[in-house]
C-alpha cells in the first residue's frame, strides 16, 4: 500500500512538471487562450451541482452545440477529420486553479478548477428552483464564457434512471481493446448505431404519460475527454438527456490510472440516493465489466430504494460469466429487488411494464426502435 502511495504520487509529479512545461511552451507560442467545456450538472430545488473543465482553446475538438432537448444536425466529417478531433480531445491542456464565476437561478458564485483544470461545485440557491432544465453561465476572468445546463429533479417523481453508457446504449467494445480504440477513433458519431429499442426504451421509463419528466444519469469509466461526443450521440439518437458522469484518466489520488468503477458508479448512485431521499432508481448495465456485481451491491444495501436492475448480456460475454451474472440475478432477486439479465430491450421493457416502472403502451416502440 506505502509503495502503490508513492508510485501514485510521483506520477502526480511527473504529470504536473509535464503539464507545467506544454503550457509555457504553449503560452510562449502564443496559444495561450483557454476556454470553459461545460459538463451538465444536477441537482434539487434547493441545491445544485455544476461542473465542468478549464483548458486552453482546442478548436479542432469542439462537438456541435448541444441543447435542450435537441441537437443539431451534425455536419459531415471524413474519417481523418474524426481522427484529429478524437485526438484533440485527449491532448488537452488543462488550466489549473483558474477562478471561474458562477450565475444562474439564485447563485452568484466564484469556484476554482483543481490540478487538472476540472470544475465540480455544490451551490444553494437564494431562492427554490422549479424542476426541469435551468441555464448557468460559467465565465473566465478574461471573459470567455459558456451556458451549462443543469437538470433540477422534480422532488414529486417517485422514479429515476441510472445507465451505464458503453456496452449498455451504444456497442463501444470497452473490454476489447482494439474494437474500443477503433470505434473511438475512426467512428463518427453519426454513423455509431444505438443498441436496438434502448432509445425507445429509456424514453419510455423517464417520460411517462400520466405524471412529470423523471431523470436520467448516465455514468460510465470513460475519460471526460468523451464527454461531447458522447453527449451529442446521446442527442443525435434521441436518448433522453441527462447528466454525463465520466472520470478522469490519469495518476489522481485515487488511482494510477483512473477511479475505479466500483467507487466511480457505486458512489455516483449513493449520492443520488442521498440527494434525492425520496428517489427510487431502476439501475441499467452491461455483463462487460462489473456492473452486475456493482448493481447487486447497491440493491442488498438499498433494497427500499432501487426498483430493479437491468444487465444486457454482451456480445462477446463467456458462457462462464453469463452464469455468473444469472445466478448473482437469481439471487439479488429472491432477497427483494428485481433484477434481470437480458439480450434485448423489448425484455427490459416488458419486463419493466410488469412492475409498473413504463406504460405497456410503449412496448411497440421499443421492439420497433
């Protein structure tokens, strides 16, 4: 444990002397501008979250505007041009400790980006916001300024959606290196496919006829790098918009890499559940990496407040570890939470309808979708 400290720590080190030494050549070559990318934030009547990151103008990196609750229509890219932006993305230059002001509904607030230029505040607000979409201008002290949308939850809706991203609404082969690194590189956004239905089916489970909007969180262990790309897919293929919670990939006190997807998810969802007390979550995945046993844990530990848990079965899933993923199903399910393992979303969807979480009326949707 004392060496896996020191390890972390010097790479911490190294990432800072080498993030200090691009941005004074940087500066000294003139491209010294930085701009906000604005990450959507969450929150309650009462209180919200915003975030986002501070790094220095990368134009080549920028996805099409995305608001609520439509994008536009993205213009088309030939595949090096895909390339370069992805790459863009990763070969950022973050603006450490830069002072950003906050305003919007009922906040007037300065907050500071951390050592890698990452912008994550709690706000109250003066006054109780009314549920739904609000705007929040984030500004640099020169001025440059961007609008984050935050989503305040409706304290009434009894119900809220967390899905995992990879493997779960689009096929990204996470847990196949090649395939991941190809798809992320070389795709672009227009041309990467929804799996079947998921559209149809999330639609379905947070906006219900008879009552108001529900929320959706989307969490995945992609790097933030991917957050407007994945943001504009979720746009682009009509998935219902939320909040996009991704981590950081690098050396942090956390990881040499990155946070895990135990703490990552497992933390993410606690902390909706202690936001919203009077919440109830239907929790969505893949048998890829360790969202079954992620999910189970939740459900054993909260099984008053999660409704029930989806896993889609991967493409690529052994048949060893699909085993694995239904007895721990059959498990979590005898002790009181629903939880199933499914090859499709008309089987989450029918599923779901049962247990009163969507309208049976939408189950043509999602087989059609």
């Amino acid at each position: 444990m004392q060496l896996r400290k020191l390890v972390v720590g010097a790479a911490m080190v190294v990432e800072s002397v080498v993030q200090a030494g691009v941005l004074l050549t940087l500066r000294v070559r003139g491209r010294h501008l930085p701009m906000i990318v604005p990450f959507i934030g969450h929150g309650t009547t009462r209180r919200v979250r915003v975030g986002g990151r501070v790094v220095l103008g990368r134009p080549e990196a920028a996805a099409p505007a995305v608001g609520v609750p439509e994008a536009p229509e993205p213009t088309p890219r030939s595949r090096r041009a895909v390339l370069r932006a992805t790459i863009a993305r990763f070969l950022t230059v973050e603006v450490p400790g830069a002072v950003v002001a906050v305003n919007g509904p009922g906040v007037a607030a300065q907050i500071r980006a951390d050592r890698d230029g990452y912008l994550d505040a709690v706000l109250d607000v003066a006054e109780p916001l009314r549920p739904g979409w609000h705007a929040f201008e984030l500004r640099l002290r020169d001025g440059a300024a961007v609008s984050a949308q935050v989503l305040v939850v409706d304290p009434a809706v009894p119900i809220g959606l967390v899905s995992d991203v990879d493997d779960t609404i689009l096929e990204t082969g996470l847990t196949r290196g090649i395939e991941f690194v190809r798809a992320t590189l070389l795709t672009p956004v227009r041309d990467r496919t929804p799996l079947p239905g998921a559209a149809a089916l999330y639609r379905a489970l947070v906006e219900p006829a008879d009552g108001p909007p529900r929320p959706v969180i989307y969490v995945s262990t992609s790097p933030w790098n991917l957050h407007e790309m994945l943001l504009e897919f979720i746009a682009l293929r009509r998935f219902p918009l939320g909040p996009l919670l991704l981590t950081d990939w690098g050396p942090s006190h956390s990881g040499l890499f990155r946070i895990g997807a135990q703490e990552h998810k497992g933390g993410l969802v606690r902390r909706m559940l202690e936001e919203h007390p009077l919440l109830g979550l239907v929790l969505v995945g893949d048998s890829g990496q360790l969202d079954p046993e992620i999910y189970a844990g939740l459900a054993r530990e909260f099984p008053e407040r999660i409704r029930a848990v989806y896993i889609r079965r991967t493409r690529h899933a052994l048949p060893g570890r699909l085993a694995e993923v239904d007895a721990l199903a059959a498990e979590v399910t005898a002790a009181g939470v629903p939880m199933l393992a499914v090859d499709d979303s008309l089987q989450i969807a029918a599923h779901a309808a049962q247990l009163g979480l969507l309208d049976a009326a939408a189950l043509d949707d999602v087989q059609s979708g």
